[in-house]
C-alpha cells in the first residue's frame, strides 16, 4: 500500500496518548500517511475530515464518527480499519457487512496481548509490595522513625498476614488468559506453588505457565496464601466469586485485584479485609475514583493504586504494532 490515510480522534489519544504517534511512525516506513488529528472537541464525520475521499485507497478511522454514506463516499478504497470511539471498538455489523459487499478488506483488532505484560508485571508488584509492606513503610520513614524501630532486628513484615518472599507460596489464580498465565509464570519462576482455575482454557496454557490445573473452583480456595482472581469483566464473570469463595480464603491471605472488582463480591471481601482477616493488593474497586473516607484506604493491610496497571509506553506501543502489522 503506497498511501494511507489516518485519522485519530483526540478522544482516543486521551485513552492512549503514545499509540497514535507510534502507529504513524510505523506506517511511515512503508508508506506516505496522510496524517488527520481531530481535536476533542470534533463532531465531524469522516467524510467531512477527510478531503480527496475519492483517493483514499487505506483508512485507519479510530475514534471518527463514520456511516455508510462515508464508506461509499471512497470508490477506490481498498482496506480499513475502522474504531468506534476513544476505545477504537469494532464498528457495527452493518458496517462490517457493507465493508464485505464493497469488496473492501477489514482490518480487524483484538484487545488481547498489548496490555498483558503490563498489568501482570504491575500484578507481580502489587504482590510483592503487599507482602513486604513496601509503601506502608516508605511512607512512614518520611514522618517519623517508628518504621526504623524493628522489635526483631530488620524485620518489617506482618506476620499476621502471608508476608516475606514469593518462593513457596500458594498461589492461586481464577483465569489463564494473556494476564493470568504471564502473572502464573512470574510466580512460578520465583518459586511459587502455582494452582489455576479456567475452564475455558487449553491444557498447554498450564503447562506453558508452569502451573497446576483445578478443575473446580471450589478446591483452588482453601490453601490459598496468595489469591488473585485474574479474569475480564463480562456477563458471565460478573460476581464469579461470591461470598462464599471469599470466606474460604484461609485467615492472613493475600488477595490482588489487577482487572475488574466487580468480578468479586466486595462487600465480603471489604468485610474481611476491614476485620484483618485478609490483606488486599488492589488497582481496581467497585468506585472509581475511590472516595477519600473510604475505609479501605490507609491500612496496614491494604496496597492501593489508581487503576493505571495498563497504561505503559510498551502498551500503547503494543497497540500500535499490532495494527501496523495487518497493514505493512
């Protein structure tokens, strides 16, 4: 393709600022990008953003309010990635089938892999830093010297709660997709005791991770020193882990939450986190942002972060290249 016109919506840039400029860069390589940037504000169709339509030959529209008129407005078009609204999601099917009757190839773009590796590394160090209470103490030294005062020489785990090192932990995950499995193999290359639950999930995505598959949901709960229910948000995970799966988590375990809290029950699981039953690594919450007085926020027993596990320059990069590459 000699020629390809790009158009981003500033909507999406503010989701992932980094992925525009590094997908006009690869295809530049390649080709001649014409290069169109819509300011937030823009209402604009495609068909009045872009001028020369009859000459556009590729289209990358992500975020652009775009119809059919649009579409049949482009004789010569050729192939299009189309991304409706700031998350670029796929566009209708009357779009797609209209792409098909056009003879226009669509480009089409998964969500699985370029936020993978970032939200499971982040997971890997919520994990440690809930272990070794690494803000609780990093805090603390700023305003007074009780953190330096070790009853035990140089020993500032909470031997209430599952404390000290990865290596010979329980660790039990819900979930083997692209988040779960690397978070599964980082545990297990330090030495962890890897148990996972998914029943969707091939037998090679275990192994590969160097976990032990459970096939009942049940049986992953109650020997868990580390407990991280690592699935999407969709209809059927909704409440997946209810009360009774957070009552069975033994006394002092630690539970992270990387991808979506409505996926437990939160109520059970701020019960007991409050009555220092369990200790909580967590990115996501049942309310964004989660309100100053809320009473999870400032324990001992609680690792909080704002629910930017995701955003990386490798994942916004990754993004970009997972496009470009169906294109160049």
């Amino acid at each position: 393709m000699n020629r390809i016109t790009l158009v981003i919506h500033a909507s999406f840039d503010r989701i992932w600022p980094l992925a525009g400029d590094r997908l006009h860069e690869l295809l530049s390589i390649h080709a001649e990008v014409d290069f169109i940037r819509l300011p937030q504000d823009s209402e604009l169709l495609l068909s009045k953003a872009v001028p020369d339509l009859d000459r556009v030959e590729c289209l990358i529209s992500i975020g652009t309010p775009i119809t059919e008129a649009c579409l049949r407005a482009m004789p010569s078009l050729k192939e299009a990635f189309i991304g409706i609204g700031r998350y670029a999601e796929m566009p209708s099917a009357a779009i797609g089938e209209l792409l098909r009757g056009l003879g226009i190839r669509q480009l089409k773009f998964s969500s699985v892999g370029y936020w993978g590796q970032s939200v499971s590394e982040f997971a890997l160090g919520l994990t440690i830093a809930a272990l070794r209470r690494i803000p609780q103490t990093h805090h603390s030294i700023m305003s007074s010297y009780e953190a330096w005062q070790y009853p035990l020489e140089q020993f500032g785990d909470d031997p209430r709660f599952v404390n000290g090192t990865v290596e010979g932990k329980r660790v039990r995950i819900v979930g083997a997709g692209n988040i779960a499995s690397r978070y599964a193999k980082f545990m297990h290359m330090l030495g962890a005791d890897v148990a996972v639950w998914d029943p969707f999930a091939a037998d090679q995505a275990f192994h590969l991770a160097g976990s032990r598959r459970v096939r009942l949901l049940e049986h992953l709960l109650h020997d868990a020193d580390i407990f991280v229910p690592m699935v999407p948000l969709t209809p059927a995970t909704t409440g997946l882990i209810n009360a009774e799966h957070i009552q069975a988590l033994p006394t002092g375990a630690l539970v992270v939450l990387v991808t979506r809290s409505q996926i437990c029950d939160m109520a059970e699981l701020t019960k007991r986190v409050l009555a220092n039953e369990l200790t909580l690594a967590a990115d996501v919450y049942e309310e964004e942002p989660l309100p100053l007085g809320h009473p999870l926020l400032g324990r001992t027993n609680v690792v909080h972060t704002p629910h930017n596990a995701g955003r990386t320059k490798e994942a916004n990069w990754k993004w970009a290249e997972m496009l470009a590459e169906q294109i160049v």
